[in-house]
C-alpha cells in the first residue's frame, strides 16, 4: 500500500476512535498546506452540520496536509456532486472521478470523462478520448483531448471505518503532449463504486489521492 494510502487509512481510523482530542485533529485538518487557524468556511461547516458524506483526501507531494471534504451540493443532471474543504477549496466529481477543482490553483475547470467512466466502473479494458478544460498560467481556460488506455491493476481491499472492502484496482493513462499522468482507482465488483482513487488535478496540483471516509 502506498504511503499516502497509509496516512489516510489513519485518518479513516481516528473517525473511528473514541479519543476525543484525536478526533478533533482529523476533523480539523486541511488539505494543500494551508493554515489550520483558519477559521472554516460557512459552506463547509453547514455541510457538517448536516451530516454529509465525507472523503478523506491529500495532494501527493504534500502528503503531511491531509484533509477532509464534505459533499456540499448533490449531484446535478450531469451527475457531478460538488465537495468543499475547510477553507473552500472543492473538488467536483462525477461517480468517484475528478472532472474539476476550484481554489487549487491552475485549476480543472471541466473534464468529459463519460468514455473512461463507462470502462472503468464496469471493469473493462479498452482506449477512450478524455477532454479537459484546464487554466494555463495566465488564466485563460484552455481544452485539451487526451487518448487514454484503462487497464486492470490488480486487486487490493480498501479499510473502511469498520470493514474491509474487496476491489479491482483499474488504470487510467492518457497522454497530449506535454500532459501525461496515470489515474487510479479501486472499485468495487458489482456496483462499480469507487472507494479511492490517485486522480490527476492539473499541472500545480499534479495528483490527489482520495478515499471515502463516511457515506
């Protein structure tokens, strides 16, 4: 298991541990190296008081910054649910897969990823186009179509709070240019959810790794 994967099986852990003072530590952690004495924005903390699914997650290259995202809008006709971080920072998924970030900086304004999401969730091989919309360094918006191959990785359990839960791991390689990187996901058999996941966030944010933490 990798160790970003380690750290946030921790986080998983302490939601489960009856230590109060441990609790408060992961409740309160932020992503991206921002500064924890911030107070936490108004959207994030209505999200907690209303109980909202939740997904433990870290940038990559800064694994000691992890945080906690709270669904804060459900998920629209397009099927992207929106999820905020203590300071407002969101991430907008479509069924477990990263379609766009806000206040990471360089951000994923958009993605389609309907011919990658259809292998992927039903586990099967194949070549598919991925279209991002991304922010250069001046802040203009642009689109790139990346060829991606979605392979098996294997199969790996995921540690949530009580149980483990049996996956299939599956790649996502896609490549224009200058931008490669290879997505991962662990899904499970059946239902095709995505438990967790080493997605690709754009050229400042580079890869985040995300997992499930309370439905």
């Amino acid at each position: 298991m990798r160790p970003i994967f380690l750290a946030l099986t921790a986080v998983l852990l302490a939601g489960c541990s009856s230590d109060p003072q441990l609790n408060a530590r992961y409740r309160n952690l932020l992503p991206a190296g921002r500064s924890a004495e911030r107070p936490a924005v108004p959207e994030f903390l209505a999200a907690r008081q209303a109980s909202a699914p939740s997904l433990a997650g870290a940038v990559e290259s800064r694994p000691e910054t992890i945080g906690i995202f709270l669904r804060q809008r459900r998920a629209n006709a397009a099927g992207v649910s929106t999820w905020i971080s203590a300071d407002g920072a969101q991430l907008l998924l479509q069924d477990g897969i990263l379609v766009g970030t806000r206040g990471f900086g360089a951000d994923v304004m958009a993605s389609d990823v309907s011919e990658s999401a259809a292998l992927i969730h039903s586990l099967r091989s194949g070549t598919t186009t991925r279209v991002m919309t991304l922010l250069d360094g001046d802040d203009h918006a642009v689109s790139r179509a990346l060829r991606c191959i979605i392979a098996p990785y294997g199969t790996d359990t995921v540690p949530l709070q009580d149980r483990a839960v049996a996956t299939r791991t599956m790649t996502e390689t896609c490549r224009n240019g200058d931008i490669q990187f290879s997505n991962y996901y662990w899904v499970v058999p059946g239902s095709g959810e995505i438990l967790q996941s080493s997605q690709w966030a754009g050229e400042l944010t580079q890869k985040i790794s995300l997992r499930v933490y309370a439905r």
